[in-house]
C-alpha cells in the first residue's frame, strides 16, 4: 500500500474520502450475528463495505479484476483492512457539531490483545472502524487455527 490507494493483483486502487457508517452498521450486524461470506446477506454486506472503500471510477476495475483472480473473502477483506488502515493513518479533524471534544470510547473487548490499528483508531474516536477492524482479525485469526 501506497498513500492514499490500496494495492490488489500488482494494480493500485485510489481509497474513498469516508465509509458510509450505513454499509459498516449492516456489515457489523451481520458479523455480530455469525453470518459470513457463505450466506447471503454477509455477501450482501461485504460487497457494500468494499464498493464503500474505493473511488467510485476505480471501483468497476477493481470488481473486474477481483472476479479474474477469483479472489476469495480473505483476500477481499485485505483490501478493505489496507483501506481503513490509510483513513486512520489520516489527520483527524473535530466536526463542525462537536463542542465537547471526540466521544470517548470504552476498552476493546479483547483487552490488550487488539491491533495498533484498532488502538489508533479508538483514540481517534472511530468506534465502528476499530470493530471492523477487531472483527476481521478475528475471523482471520480464526481461520488460521
């Protein structure tokens, strides 16, 4: 990875500005309800997460060149691990409706455990990145045992 792209099969992929908080809520909530990419609706999830990480008018190239590699859920979820890696690697900036500061967030349900990525970003007041972030680590953690 480089800057502001995601690299996948030797191409470079430009990151998207944000997620949208509506795709990571659905993806969250498929997780958390012990669905994965074999059923539909964690499909459904992770393609709307992913297409929600790149710029749109590089996004058809990427889904073009991911059904030629037949690139499976791990490799996919890659992709979407290096582009939140780079938003939080970002500077960031208090919103314009914030008198109080960022909110505060609670320790990681994994303790000591959780990535520096997960860290930073629960520092940064990214909450739901933070879990997406623990979430794929686990499940990879998980596939790995």
């Amino acid at each position: 990875m480089s800057g502001e792209t995601v690299e996948f099969h030797g191409e470079k992929y430009r990151i998207a500005g944000q997620i949208g908080l509506m795709p990571l809520m659905r993806f969250a909530k498929v997780a958390q309800d012990g669905v994965d990419s074999s059923d539909m609706d964690g499909l459904v999830a992770m393609y709307d997460l992913m297409e929600q990480c790149l710029v749109d008018e590089d996004w058809a190239r990427f889904a073009a060149a991911a059904t030629k590699h037949r690139a499976d859920g791990e490799e996919l979820m890659g992709v979407v691990r290096q582009a939140i890696e780079a938003m939080a690697e970002r500077p960031t900036q208090r919103s314009s409706d914030s008198s109080d500061g960022p909110p505060s967030t609670s320790g990681s349900s994994t303790g000591d455990s959780s990535s520096p990525v997960v860290r930073r970003l629960e520092r940064q007041g990214r909450p739901d990145l933070a879990l997406l972030v623990r979430r794929t680590e686990q499940d990879q953690a998980a596939r790995a045992s």
